[in-house]
C-alpha cells in the first residue's frame, strides 16, 4: 500500500483513526478482518520474488524477497503513526486487537505486525527514565494511582508514603507520550532483606529526625507495573530494573544489596489439583493430611497449624518455582521474568501477605529475588543458554 504525498498521507491517517476511534465494537473487528484479509503480502509479487532468490540467491534477489514480504498492512500502521497522537491511538488500538484475537486466533498475524513496529518503536534508546516524587504533576500521579496492579494504592495519603524519603520509584516514558508512564518501579530502602509486605507499605511517614539517621543499605523492588495494555509482549522491566539499580547506587552509597519482595502468583493453581488428587507421589499421607487443614476457616489464625505448615510448604514452594516447568523454562511467570534478568531466588517468606488476592494466588507466600550485581551477569547466561536456575543455600536445601 503506496501513498503518494506526506500530506495526503496524514490526512489519511487522521481520517482513519478518527474514523477507528468513533467505530462500534463490530465496526472496529471488520477494520481488523480488513487489514487480515485485504492488506498482506501481494501473493503475486512474493511467489516472483520467492522463484528470483531460488534462481539467483544474490543480495539484490534477497532484498526484494524481503520488501515482497512485508504485509502492505505495516505500510498503514506506518502511515497512521505519522497522524498527530497517532502513537497513542496505535497503542489502543493493538489493545482492541489483542482482545480480538483470544477468539480469533487468524488475527494474531495482523498483531505480529503491530508488535513488530511498535517493538521498534518502543526500543530501549526511546526510552526517557524519570524519578516520580511528591513533586511530579498530579495528572501523572493519578495514573500511578489508577496503574498499579501488585498492590492497591488505597488513596493519595498512601502514595505520599509510597514516595517518602525511604522509598523510590521511576518510570520509562516515550517522547511521543511524555505524560503516559509506560512502565513504573516501587523500591523500599531498607536494612537488609524484608519478608512481609506490611513492612513496606506502613502507611506511617517517617519523622525528620529518623529519615535523617536512616542508613539503608538494601534496595527493595516490591511492585512492578506495566502501564499500556496495547504494548503487551515488549519488555521494558529488564532494562527498568537495572538502570534503576545503577541510578540508586550512583545516588546512594551504602547501598549494598538489590532484591526483590515478589509475588508467587501460579502457586495455588499448581498446588490445588495435587491436593485434590494426591498426585505427587514424592509427598506422604502425613503432608497430604497436613496440607487439608488448609481447607478449614481459621488456619492462618491457628498459630500451631501455621507452624506445621510453614516448613512443607516452603519446600512445595521451591519446588514449583524451581522444578516446575514449560518448554523448559520456570512455571511461575514472575519467576522467568526476574530469573531471565539474572536474580538468584534467595528466601520465600511464609504469610508475607495476608491479602485477600496474595492468599488467592500463593497462601499469603512472597519470594525475594537477589541481583547480585556481581553475578547477574553470570547467572542471566546460564539461564538463557542451560536453562540453569541459580538459588541460594537455603532454596537448595528445600529442595534436598
């Protein structure tokens, strides 16, 4: 698809986002049906190209097997970024996609191409990373309020705690969506590793006098949150985590451990079925008789049954998030997140959050990720090229 003149061009593209953005549920899915069915690649033009490159593999033959290729609909993708806000309305609009192509599984080439342009688009040299602090515009502090997804912020009170002078927290913005966060990090500082989340979101200031004193030597990432449902599948969070690491070093000198307070969100769903069916044939009748008093009502209140616990389940933990897999790789999502970034799984925290949604996913259980900058390196290697997952003593011994 050929457009003749940058103004018709915008012109176009303003005429069909606009068009896009007023459109019915069923005019949007016959847009992306449109852009399926009408706009891929030239078949005749791709068959001669692809009988060229055979005949005469040359750098010419190949260069025009790539341009037949190309779907004609990354042409108009291209051509609706040129339209003023058109970056924003691609990013809805791949939003409405994605929703789509659950269904409609076909579609999911037209999102291939959309992902491709904005994966380009949205590459780390774009990206602006900015301090958020009780100074920043409130209509993006709004957004912080209205994005996070690990835990709720409750109120503005709470997120004047959340950027109090014990904590952090940064954001990557685009230059075409200067006032839209792509992607946020929370980070507590702390002395040493923390292992209930209460600890981290103490809605109490602390007082002038104690933040003066205050010496913290552990950075805490504890909540993670991307921003833009239409960006889905480009990661940003590898790249937040360690700028962000290498800014409150440069910031903060005593800082000497980077970790993480992370949730363990597949954990019941694995656990639950093997309860029911006593599928695990390396547990006893003892544990399974254990693991039932899950079921009753007041398990968590009963402090001898949650000392029964603890042990077995932390040993189910490590487990899962060691042993289980798919296509080789960690069950857990946040677990093949942080340990494709190199962290090292260093402690899981039994009732680390009581939350209605943390007992849901995990039975209240956290997990902290260390990124020793000494052996992120190391360990991101072994885990992309061996599938090597690298654990502290204590996870090893779990395991044993």
């Amino acid at each position: 698809m050929r457009i003749k003149g940058e103004a018709s061009a915008i012109k176009l593209a303003h005429e069909v986002l606009q068009r896009y953005a007023e459109a019915d549920e069923e005019a949007k899915h016959a847009f992306f049906r449109f852009l399926l069915d009408e706009l891929g690649p030239n078949e005749k033009d791709l068959s001669a190209a692809v009988a060229d490159y055979h005949a005469n593999p040359d750098p010419v033959s190949y260069l025009s097997l790539l341009d037949a290729i190309e779907p004609q609909r990354q042409d108009l993708i291209r051509t609706l970024n040129w339209a003023p806000g058109g970056t924003s309305a691609l990013i809805a609009m791949r939003a409405d996609l994605l929703q789509i192509a659950r269904y409609e599984h076909d579609l999911k080439l037209v999102d291939h191409d959309f992902l491709h342009l904005l994966s380009s688009w949205f590459n780390r040299g774009f990206l602006e990373l900015r301090r958020i602090d009780w100074n920043t515009p409130a209509f993006i502090l709004e957004k912080l309020i209205r994005y996070e997804s690990v835990h709720e912020i409750r109120d503005w009170q709470d997120l004047q705690r959340r950027l109090a002078s014990d904590r952090r927290c940064f954001a990557f913005f685009h230059p075409q969506l200067p006032d839209e966060p792509l992607i946020f990090v929370e980070v507590a500082l702390t002395k040493g590793l923390v292992s209930n989340i209460k600890e981290v979101l103490d809605r109490s200031l602390p007082t002038t006098t104690a933040a003066k004193a205050f010496v913290p030597d552990t950075a805490i990432f504890y909540s993670i949150n991307n921003c833009q449902a239409g960006l889905r599948g480009i990661s940003f969070g590898n790249f937040l985590i360690k700028q962000v690491a290498d800014e409150l070093a440069a910031e903060i000198r005593t800082l000497r451990h980077y970790a993480t307070l992370s949730p363990i969100r597949g954990f019941r769903a694995w656990l639950d079925p093997i309860r029911a069916t006593r599928s695990a044939e390396w547990l006893s009748s003892e544990d399974y008789l254990l693991l039932a008093t899950l079921d009753s009502e007041n398990w968590i209140e009963n402090k001898d049954t949650s000392a029964e616990l603890k042990p077995l389940m932390e040993k189910l933990c490590a487990h899962y998030l060691v042993k289980e897999k798919r296509d080789a790789e960690p069950l857990d999502p946040v677990a093949r997140f942080h340990l494709s970034n190199g962290a090292r799984i260093e402690r899981i925290n039994w009732m680390g959050d009581l939350s209605a949604q943390r007992l849901h996913q995990s039975y209240g259980m956290l997990v902290n990720y260390v990124y020793d900058r000494r052996s992120v390196i190391k360990n991101h290697e072994a885990y992309v090229g061996k599938r090597r997952i690298a654990t502290s003593s204590a996870i090893s011994s779990a395991l044993r």
